[in-house]
C-alpha cells in the first residue's frame, strides 16, 4: 500500500471525524452484500470494533462517491439500504460529510431523511453552518426550506451568517439575510459579522451587503464627482495612433506576446495534458489561458503563470445530456431533451451538482482548478461557428458542447451550455496581432478597469467575449485590418462595443450577451445580490468611458506591469503542473512509439520518496525501483540524487560520496528554448530529441504528501531543503527541486572528503 504512513488520512475524515470512516465502511459492506440483502453479522462487528482496515481509504471510486452518482440519477437504492443500518446521529453525521465533500445531490437526498435538522456535533456545528461556509446555496435553500435554525451558535458563537460572512459566500448571506438571520449578531469574543469578514479580507463586497444604507451614501457622491467631470466624446487623432500602436505592437512582442510562442505554451499544455491522462482515469481535458496559450501571464510569456491565474481542468462526466435544438438522436432510451433557456439547460433537482467539488486551497503554485462537464450528444448554435469558419478548423463545427456546474443569478436547477473546447481552437488559431488585442482587452477588463472600485465588474470571460465579436466582424479582412499598426483602432472598437452592449439593456445585472448564443445574457460578479450591487453597472460604465477617452493611463500602466523577455528560453516543469493525486504503485516504466510512460516515471518517483521517508523501508526492494529510471538520461540527476539519499538511509557513505561525484560535472537543463517546440514539431519529438541528445529536465518534482517531512538521515542543510513547506494550513504536496538537492548534497558530503 502507498499510504504506510500513518499520518496520511483523507482529509475529509480528519474534517468530519467522529466515525465516518465506519458508515462509509458499512455503505461499503451494504452495497456488497447487496444481493444477500444483509450485512454478515462477524464483518460488522469487526468494523464497529475498528479491526479492519477501512477499505474506502485507499480508493479513488469509493462506495461514497458511487453513491453519490447515484443521487444524481434519481438511483437511491444503495443508499436506502445503507439508511436502514444506521442509526439517526449516523444519518446526520453522513448528511454532513457529503456536505464536506460537495456530493450535493445525495445531501439534498439525505436532508428529507434526517429526523433533526439542526442535530450539533460537538463543537455545536449545524448541517446549516457547514453548507453556509462552503457555500453551496442549494442545501442552504433546502434547510432553510426545512426550518433550520439561523440562530444557533457553535463554540466560537458564530451562526451559519456568520460563517458565510467569514467565507465570503456572499450568495449565501443574501439567502441567510433573506431567512431572517441576525446581521448584528455578536461572537463569543463581541465580533460582528461584518467585523469577521473584515479579519478574512473580505470586507469592500460584504459592507455593501451587510450596510447598504452607508454603501449607498458613499457611491452617491463618487458618481456626482464623475459627472462633474464631464466627458466629452473622443477625438482620435488617426496618425498618432497608427505610430503608437507600432510602439506597443514592439512592447508586446518583446514580452513575448507573439503567436509563435503562444503556439510553445500550447504544445507544453497539450504535453501536461498527455501526462495527466497517463496518470487519472477520468478524461481530463486542459482548458483556460495556459491551454489558450494566451494571457495566462499578463507580465510576460515565459510559461509561468501570473500569481491571479491558474490551470484549468475540465473533466468529462460519463453521463451524456440531450438537448432540444441540437440533440437528433432517434433513440433516446429514457432519457428527455432538456429544454434550454437563455443558455441554461434546465435539469432535475441536483441533476451536475455532484460531484463539483472546488478543490481544497492547497497553497500549490500555480493553483489547478477542476471543472467537471457533462457531454451533450450534438453541438448547439452553431451559426456562431459557422461565421468563424474562415478561424476555425471544419471539424469544430461538428463538435459537441457540454453541459457546466453554474446557474443565472438567482435561477436554480439548471445547467450552463459550455462552448470551451470550441473558444480553445478559436483562440489557438489567433495571429499574433489577434493575440494581441486579447491581450490588451484582459489586462483592461482584469486589471485595469478595476482600479479602486471594489468591484471586478468584468471578467476574463467577458474580454473573450468581445475578442470573438471582432474576430467576426473582421475575419475576411486578415490583411487590411489585422495589422500592427491598427491595434490601438482595434482596441478603441472593441471598447466601443462593449461600451454599446452595456448600454443596450437596462437590467442593472446583464453586460453583454453570448457570443455563441444570442439570447443568453452575461452577467457582472456578483449579480443578481441586489442592493449595491446594482451599481456595478454604471461605475463600470464611467471607468469605460474614461479609459475610451485616453488610452495613455491605460499604457502607462501596461508597461509598468509588462517586462521584457531577459531570455528566450521558457519555464518548463511539467512534473510540477500536473493534477495532484496519488499515483500508482508502478513496478515497470512502459515505452510506446520509442518514448517512456512519463505517468510511470511520476509514480516510480513518488514511490520512492515515500520510500524513502518510511520508517518500514526495504533497500533492495528501493534501489530496485530506482534502477528501472537508470537510462532515462532526462532525469538523470533527480535519480542519482535520490539513489544517494538511499545509500544514505542505511548508512553507504561511500557509495553516496561516489554517485555525488558522479554529479560534479553533470548540468541540467534550464528552460526550453523555442527551437525544440517551434511550429513543425510536436512535443513527443523534442522529447525524443531530448532523450537522444542527454539533455536533463526533469528535475523540479511536485508530489502529493500529507505527512510531516522528515529525512533525518540526510545531512542537516540537504534536509531542511527537503522539509521547508510552503507556508499553508492545509499543504497537501512536496516539492523537490533535484538541482539545488544535488548541489547541496555534493557540498555536504564531497566536503567530508
Ligand atoms: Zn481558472
Ligand atoms: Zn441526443
Ligand atoms: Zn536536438
């Protein structure tokens, strides 16, 4: 088994305690004596009695998760047959965990089971209060619905408000507020809701919410000083834009805002994807700016990614979903085409709920997002597509979309139509002056516009949006308009139209609409909360107005925040980009087409490390693992490095000494230039090429890791290299970076002579 040390337990058992782990084991007993209709008596009681290992541990598809699939099909058998085994603190204390877990189908389930609602754990905890904090609005509705209880307290003094205020859930806390909860409730220690929110920096959003009456003041004289100010339309002066447009067409490319290197990070991306799908079962697919290739930095192109951006992953759900208006199958097999309304497929209660889980903030840099998405069986508006087409590649057109955990504001029960496969091929196709323009529109809508309002307002999505309108509208014009010298024209357009589409409705929620589907409307953060928040709208607006009017802020600020490339070559770790999840165990490193399983090399490594940390370790059995890399040349100092530290475990000096020696004139490679990924080649060939040239880059590892780092056996700096941790609460991974390791290693024990 993997996990032999003791300390490594599923973080949601140490979350929910109090013996969860012993319902999940008799879900797990129900579900397989499930045609005996019974649990043998002997098994349960060794369970009670904690005899045998909790089987659930150590699977990835445990007996809770099934269940929960389950729930969302309307299936509730198993989970009836475990009810029957449970007694009523049990029922709860389940309801609770798949709260925890984000299984929220099978907690809407659950909730019409309990006989009390408010039933407390220790530390007073409600199922109201864990749901508030997480903020799944949907089982706040439902016990609310249910007549929980807004005013209990736990240890701390706080009510489900006041979770929700700490949190930030601000969807929650308008459905509390709404509930009747108590805004000025105190703390054990006399804090307000609105003074806990403050503490978790969550204060600007919230005040509105919690004080409207004060916000309302505020904002009344910020716009009086803006309409003083009046705005005179803009005058654009032809001929000094074409020669700043050539100023900052050079500025972007210097930062490496070209289509060439765009191209790079996608095949980096589609390489990280590869590896991924070697190691995890599900179909994960990368999408969002690193996959796009652009933007997922606005500082420059180099292959990191900015500290406000992440990697996403979308992971295809096995159910597929029907839609009306797309959907042609003749044979539906009991399932119904789900009607769409502005861009919504309305479902069954809970139907996608599960299992959207917002993965636990693990301090990993850069942060991964999971998404998971259902398949439809066909495409949707495709007329959008189709006025691409000249962009996009024929074959997207027969693309299917799918189906994304998300609602309109205050609507419940539905699904989104997501179109981001199709917005991944349409962006990879962009130029670099194409790339550019959506370079410009981000950093406008997500870090410009802003400024100090205390609204984002505008999204990534949104500066999308406006970037496939364009390419519409100018997709025949590759020559005349797509040129470096009309970028700051281009610009200006793309802020007239959005300028237009903000002014085209009156609902004080709605920006722009669809790209892909007309009659779907986009919203602003945190629409549909009301109260302040129907200001969003017009200070958004006047920030437009004033950026349309003088871009030369707006440059100014572009170019303190843009750097110049210092070096061609990109940052390219892709052993520290993957999905963390525990691999598994792997006894041979497969070849196909003439190059090695990286999936394999990952999980050997990561083996070995927990190896090595293990108290119960057998050194045959460590090298053994460890020789099965010897001829990968491209992780040559990762290998040797940690061959050494198992010599040194069982006290081998001399054979450490002489590995390390080994390392002296050894070099590694920094970084990936631009040659090895260009246009022709794909990443399996550079790879190739890397394998037969000896070039060494693997040697930055990110690795799952729950327990407490100690290698007591290495000397004192190499350790403390090992065991400095990202400062985080809840730091659930290890990094290891074999260069300085060697380094260091060679300083320690060549010095020993
Ligand atoms: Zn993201
Ligand atoms: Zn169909
Ligand atoms: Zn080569």
């Amino acid at each position: 088994m993997i996990n032999d040390t003791p300390s490594t337990e599923h973080p949601a058992a140490a979350w929910a305690g109090e013996n969860i782990e012993q319902i999940l084991d008799i879900i797990y007993l129900a579900k397989s004596s499930a045609d005996q209709q019974e649990i043998p008596a002997d098994e349960l009681r060794k369970i009670q009695e904690r005899e045998l290992r909790p089987m659930w541990l150590d699977q990835t598809d445990n007996p809770l998760s099934n269940m929960a699939r389950n729930a969302v099909a309307g299936d509730n058998a198993d989970l009836d047959r475990t009810l029957a085994y449970l007694t009523d603190q049990q029922t709860s204390l389940l309801l609770r965990h798949c709260i925890l877990l984000g299984h929220l189908a099978l907690a809407l389930t659950l909730l019409t089971r309990v006989s009390d609602v408010d039933w407390k754990m220790s530390n007073n905890e409600t199922a109201l209060m864990l749901a508030a904090g997480a903020g799944h609005h949907e089982i706040v509705t439902a016990l609310l619905h249910r007549g929980a209880s807004v005013e209990a307290e736990d240890s701390e003094g706080w009510t489900a408000l006041s979770r929700a205020c700490r949190a930030g859930q601000l969807r929650v806390i308008r459905l509390l507020l709404d509930g009747g909860s108590d805004a000025d409730h105190l703390d054990r220690l006399g804090r307000s809701c609105l003074q806990l929110a403050e503490q978790c920096g969550h204060q600007r959003q919230l005040l509105r919410l919690l004080s409207e009456q004060s916000a309302e003041q505020d904002v009344g004289t910020a716009s009086a000083t803006l309409d003083g100010q009046s705005i005179g339309s803009p005058v654009d002066n032809q001929s000094l834009d074409e020669e700043q447009s050539l100023e900052l067409h050079q500025w972007l490319n210097s930062a490496g805002f070209t289509s060439e290197r765009a191209q790079s990070l996608q095949r980096f991306a589609d390489f990280i994807q590869q590896m991924a799908r070697g190691m995890l079962p599900e179909n994960w697919t990368m999408t969002g700016s690193y996959a796009d290739g652009w933007a997922n930095s606005l500082i420059q192109v180099n292959g990191r990614t900015g500290a406000d951006s992440d990697i996403d992953w979308t992971i295809i759900m096995p159910q597929v979903f029907h839609l009306a208006g797309g959907c042609h199958c003749e044979e539906l097999r009991g399932n119904k085409r789900l009607q769409v309304v502005q861009g919504h497929a309305q479902v069954e209660v809970g139907t996608g709920n599960q299992p959207a889980v917002a993965a636990a903030a693990c301090g990993m840099r850069p942060a991964q997002d999971t998404c998971y998405a259902f398949d439809c069986c066909s495409g949707y508006c495709k007329q959008a597509l189709m006025d691409l087409q000249e962009i996009t590649r024929e074959d997207s057109i027969r693309d299917c979309v799918h189906l994304v955990k998300a609602t309109r504001p205050n609507a419940s029960n539905e699904l989104r139509v997501s179109f981001s496969f199709e917005e991944k091929k349409i962006l990879r196709k962009m130029n670099s002056v194409q790339g550019q323009l959506f370079t410009l529109l981000k950093f406008t809508f997500k870090r410009y516009l802003p400024g100090n309002l205390d609204t984002p307002g505008l999204k990534t999505y949104n500066a999308k949006t406006i970037m496939f309108f364009m390419l519409k509208r100018h997709h025949r014009e590759e020559e005349a308009e797509w040129q470096p010298k009309n970028l700051i024209k281009l610009l200006k357009e793309s802020l007239d139209m959005m300028l237009s589409f903000i002014e085209s409705n009156s609902s004080p929620d709605e920006c722009m609409p669809h790209f892909f589907m007309p009659d779907a409307p986009l919203y602003f953060k945190n629409a549909g909360l009301g109260g302040d928040f129907d200001n969003t709208k017009s200070m958004v607006r006047d920030r437009l107005r004033q950026v349309r009017s003088s871009t030369e802020d707006l440059f100014q600020a572009l170019q303190k925040l843009m750097q110049p490339l210092q070096s061609k070559s990109f940052y390219f770790h892709p052993f520290t980009l993957l999905p963390l999840t525990q691999p598994s165990i792997k006894r041979k490193i497969h070849i196909s087409g003439g190059y090695p399983h990286y999936a394999d090399v990952y999980g050997v490594i990561c083996y070995c490390v927990k190896k090595l940390h293990s108290k119960s370790c057998d050194k045959e059995d460590l090298l053994s693992q460890l020789k099965l890399l010897e001829s990968l040349p491209w992780c040559k100092s990762a290998v040797i490095c940690l061959t050494a530290m198992a010599h040194l475990k069982f006290k081998d000096i001399t054979c450490a000494v002489q590995l390390m020696k080994e390392l002296i004139s050894h070099k590694v490679m920094n970084g990936l230039k631009i040659e090895h990924c260009g246009r022709r080649n794909n990443c399996t060939k550079f790879f190739l090429c890397c394998q037969s040239h000896g070039l060494d880059w693997a040697w930055r590892f990110c690795l799952p890791w729950t327990a407490v780092p100690e290698f007591p056996f290495l000397p004192e700096f190499t350790s403390s290299l090992l065991t400095a941790r990202i400062e985080h609460p809840r730091s659930s991974h290890l990094y290891l970076n074999f260069r300085c390791l060697s380094w260091s290693l060679q300083a320690e024990l060549l010095d020993r002579g």
